[in-house]
C-alpha cells in the first residue's frame, strides 16, 4: 500500500457493522482510485481485515460491494483481485473520461483562486520529484489530487461521484504508464499547462490541457493493454 494514503479511523467498536462495512468500502475505494495496488495484486478478506484493524464480515461485505461495482473480481472464496482492463473496457473508460472530466473542468476554471493555483504547484512539484525517483505509487497518490482539485470546483457533486467511479475502474491500470510516462514527461507538460490555463482565466485552455493528459494517458495504457492481450 502507499505510504502516503490515509485510510482515516474506523468507527469505535460500538458502531453497526454497516458501518463499518461503509469505512471498509470508502477505503479501499479511495486506495483503487489513487493506484495504490497495481493490476493483479491479491486482496484477502482477513488481509483486508487486518489492515483496516476490523473484523471479516464488513470486510467481505466492503469488498463484495466493489466486486458488484467491477472494480476487483473474485480469485477464490476468501479472496478478490484488482483486474486489468482489456482494450475494449479502456476505451470506454476513456471516452467517458473525456467528456465529463473536460466538463467538469470547464464549468470549474474559473474559481480558481491563487491558493487553489499554489496547491495545484505544490503538488505538481511533488508529483516531478517522484517521477524523478521512480517512485510512481507516490505519483499517482498526488496525481489523484492534483485532478480532482480542479474537477472539485466545478461544484457538481454527482458529476463529480461519476469520474469517482471512472477513476475507481482505471486507477490501478495508471501502472502500466510507467516508466514511458514519466520519462517523456507528458503528463508534467499537460498539468503545467492547464495551471497555465487557469492562471490565465481561460477555462478552453484547461479543458484542452487535461483532455490531452487523459489521451496521452490512453494511448500508452491501450498499448500495454494490447501486448498483455497477445502474451495470453
């Protein structure tokens, strides 16, 4: 797991098991979205546990819930897997991706404050630096951030809960970036550009910068996804 992703509390030992079932879900959820687990890798139900310091059954039901929403697949009785997805699936992703992150986007590029241009920098320089280091889990904890910071001022919530449930499909696939990603910098060059976009009060201008960040993004994950195809 990312060292950097926070889990949050769970609930005290008082609580209904529904909710802890609820913090079990939104946790793991928010780990799937942020790349912290690559495709392939394994999620016990007593690991799950475990990790979340709860007991099996709000585990099992978190991780049934994400396995109804298509986010992991089952391996076994006691175990679900974090899936690849095949070309098909990643275009559809895609094109969905185009249309409501540019949207949201758009609707949002102009209440950006300067502090909301500051964090977008920050997390940008740290985003560099791990790039730098190959430390690409690192990577995609803050890129989660630095996207959904300009997606959040649009101040559409269910717009917003719908590119949660994209990047829940695809954020494990964002490993498959890696290295070519971060070597040719095309997603450095796209984020500085649309914190130039919003600097600049020209809401085109980062709608064009962050479509061109998920496009770049496709073009490498089709690729990867399509030599996994023939080795299979």
């Amino acid at each position: 797991m990312n060292n950097n992703a926070t889990i949050g509390d769970p609930p005290t030992s008082d609580e209904q098991s529904g909710r802890l079932s609820d913090f079990a879900y939104s946790s793991i959820k928010e780990q799937l979205t942020r790349g912290a687990y690559k495709p392939g890798h394994k999620l016990p139900i007593r690991s799950v546990a475990e990790m979340l310091k709860i007991g099996s059954t709000p585990a099992r039901e978190a991780l049934n819930r994400l396995v109804f929403e298509g986010a992991l697949v089952m391996a076994g009785p006691k175990t679900v897997i974090v899936p690849h997805l095949d070309p098909a699936a990643l275009y559809e992703v895609t094109q969905m991706r185009l249309a409501l992150e540019g949207l949201a986007t758009e609707k949002g590029a102009l209440r950006a404050t300067d502090d909301v241009v500051d964090k977008l920098l920050a997390l940008q320089e740290k985003i560099t630096l791990s790039l730098d280091e190959r430390r690409y889990s690192d990577a995609l904890h803050d890129n989660k951030e630095f996207h959904f910071t300009i997606y959040r001022l649009c101040e559409m919530p269910h717009l917003l809960s719908t590119i949660e449930a994209l990047w829940l499909r695809v954020g494990a696939s964002f490993h498959d970036l890696y290295p070519e990603f971060a070597e040719a910098k095309y997603g450095v060059r796209n984020h500085m550009a649309a914190i130039d976009g919003l600097m600049d009060k020209d809401p085109s201008a980062v709608r064009a910068a962050m479509e061109s960040d998920i496009r770049d993004g496709y073009r490498r994950l089709k690729k990867a996804a399509q030599e996994r195809q023939k080795r299979q």
